[in-house]
C-alpha cells in the first residue's frame, strides 16, 4: 500500500535530495494522517459515546488531535517550502521543525484534558455498557494505526524527516492506548470491576509522553545537534578523495531544515604546494559538494608538513601516546618549531563533550609527561576543543 500511494502520488519519488519531492512525501504523509485519522475519530466517538467510556473518548479525540495535527503539519510542509528570499537566504525550511512544536503542544493539551476527564471519573464512575460491536471495531482501529505508524516510518527514514519519526512513534503510542481502552471494556465485561478511569489514566499520560517526545525530537535540530557520525564519515571521506588534501577536521553542520544544511570543515594541504594551487582545489570541492551533496560547504585550508620525516615522526609519536592514555582523544593541526635547548610541539587536541576541566588538565598533564620522557626538550602547546560529531550513543 505504502509504494502504491508513493508511486501515484509522488512525482519523481526517487529524487528525496530535491525539496520539490520531500513537499510531496509530506503532502501525501499528511493528507493520509488527515483522512484516516477523521475516520478513527468518528469510529470512537461513536462507540464510546454508546458504551459511556471515557477512555474510548479520549482516544477517540486523540484521533481528531492527530487529524489537526496532520492538517498543521501539511500547512507547515507547504510553507518550508518556500525558496530562500532576501530576509531567509537558507530558505524557510525550519518552519517544518516548528510546525512540529506546535503539534506537540496540541498533543499534550489533548493529554492533559482527559487526565482531568479521568480523575473524574473515577470520583464518580459510570457504569460501562459491553457490545461486541464496540470491540471490534477498536481492533479495526489498532490496525489502522499500527499501519500508519509503519507508513510514516518508511516514509520518514526515506527521506530522513523527524517529524515524520514522531509521528510514526505517537501512532504507535496510539496503539498501546488503544489496546489498554479494550482491556478495560474487556475486564469490565468479564469481572463487573469498572476500571475506566484508571485506564483513562493511563491512556492520557501516554498521549503527553508522545507529546513531550515529539517537542524533544524537534526541539534537537532547533537548538543545534553534534554532527551525526554518518553524515561526518559521508561529507569527510567526499573531501578526502581528492588529490592534495591530506586529512580533514573540525566539520561543523548547521541545519536550515530538511536536506537545506550548510557546513564547514578544515581541509589538511600540503605546506609546499602553492597557494594558488591549493585554492583552486579547494574551489572545486566546494562546488561539487553542493551538486553531489545538496550542501552548502566553506573549507578552511591548514597547511600540514607531509614531507619532513622527523616532524611525521614525532607526530606519529604524540598520536601513539596520547592513544595509550586515552583512545576517544585525537590531535590536529600539529606543528613543530624545532631547537637546540627546546621543541616546541603545537596542536590542537580533541576531546568528548563530557570531559570536564579537571579530565582535560590530567590529560595535558599526562601527555606532557610522557613526551618529556622521550626527549626533556619537548615542550607542548596544546589547544583543547569539544568534538562536534555525536557519538554512537548519542546518534
């Protein structure tokens, strides 16, 4: 069903980098939550207001905030849209990050009211009527929203859309809860014990986790994420496979919106080939980046020493020692001013967010020492930075 509405409605489905293609798949994505969601809610209102249960009602009317949700969100797709202008030179596609937030504030209002409704009932319960009906159509409904949490799935990992990942989790949030709301008509039926209220309970305090996940997962690309371990390893080994760049660092991404990223990285070059030379390489990457990349990329030259054998030994020495004392830790732009009575070793050292002040002066203190016990001239320089890319917990 997924490839067929793909196929039918996605012109040019295979082209995910164009922004004119990932509009599409969130048009159809919410069209599709729009539609089925309206029906689910009609479905429940219906049933529960019959069987007098508040659980039913609110999930019946955690359907219609999905459904205004989706209408939000197809609102907010057609806006991120928009081409770059004069006031937004990176576009407007932050506005789907946005229209995200929205939705999960909808969720957690939702949430929150039939938390209230619950409690209620159960200070003053209702008395439940069973019918097979009811059941039965609420299994129906599980299946819906099982289906259109794997169809925002696919369609999300496709073109790699969050929002799309979140909605795909609240549905299935929406299938626990509705699962829970036929328990209790179930338990009801076969033990007269009228747990409504408690499961409405639990039903609310699913919706507004859904909804505190939502804003967390939009809120990332917001606020400014560590670069993901896949898109470094991707936009890295692009620069380093061209003739004249010797290593790269200090990648940074910042994200406009979906597949609307501009970055900047530090390209290592030969210190004996002409500036000229370099640049010109340089100018080129950056241009293939953006066609072969969708990206938006200033380099940064650094010139490296690459023929000097004392100088590559020595870093090659620092490198080894540094990976005996502390494998997450690595060295950059590493330099060597060279005399009789002392060495200068200069560069920059990279370390985990998470290494706090008194680890990064143990590690200066470390380093320090097991370099002087190779040479006592040796006197280090030593710069420390955070790492920009997430790790693989993290990522």
């Amino acid at each position: 069903m997924t490839e067929f509405l793909v196929r039918h409605f996605v012109k040019d489905y295979k082209a995910v980098e164009k922004v004119s293609v990932r509009t599409a798949y969130g048009v159809l994505a919410s069209v599709t939550g729009i539609f089925c969601n309206v029906l689910l809610f009609a479905v429940k209102w219906a049933v529960g207001f019959l069987v007098h249960s508040i659980s039913v009602m609110a999930d019946a009317f955690n359907n219609l905030s999905d459904a205004g949700s989706s209408i939000i969100g197809l609102v907010g797709v057609k806006m991120a849209e928009k081409p770059a202008d004069e006031e937004h030179p990176f576009g407007h596609g932050r506005i789907e990050y946005i229209t995200a937030l929205i939705v999960a504030f909808l969720v957690l209002q939702v949430g929150f009211t039939f938390f209230k409704d619950a409690v209620g009932k159960i200070r003053e319960p209702e008395m439940i009527r069973f019918r097979v009906v009811s059941v039965v159509i609420l299994i129906l409904s599980v299946g819906v929203k099982l289906w259109l949490g794997m169809f925002n799935k696919k369609l999300g990992r496709r073109i790699n859309s969050k929002v799309m990942m979140a909605t795909a989790t609240d549905a299935i949030g929406d299938v626990v809860t509705t699962t829970a709301t036929i328990a209790s008509i179930l338990f009801f039926r076969f033990t007269g014990i009228n747990i409504d209220g408690f499961v409405g309970i639990g039903v609310s305090l699913a919706v507004m986790w859904a909804g505190i996940g939502i804003a967390r997962d939009t809120l990332e690309p917001l606020i400014g994420q560590a670069v993901d371990p896949q898109v470094y390893e991707r936009i890295t080994e692009f620069i380093e496979g061209y003739e004249g760049i010797e290593g790269t660092h200090d990648l940074i991404v910042h994200n406009y919106g979906p597949g609307r990223s501009m970055a900047s990285i530090h390209a290592e070059v030969p210190n004996d080939v002409e500036i000229e030379v370099s640049h010109e390489i340089i100018d080129k990457i950056e241009r293939e980046a953006m066609r072969e990349l969708g990206l938006f990329l200033v380099i940064h030259m650094d010139p490296v020493e690459t023929k000097d054998q004392r100088v590559l030994d020595v870093k090659e020495h620092v490198t080894d020692v540094l990976r005996m004392i502390d494998d997450a830790v690595s060295i950059h732009d590493f330099r060597m001013v060279d005399g009789k009575e002392q060495i200068n070793l200069i560069f920059d050292m990279v370390i985990p967010h998470e290494y706090g002040r008194e680890r990064q002066l143990e590690l200066k203190k470390q380093l320090r020492s097991k370099l002087e016990e190779t040479d006592p001239r040796y006197r280090c320089v030593i710069t420390v930075e955070g790492s920009y890319v997430a790790s693989a917990k993290e990522s």
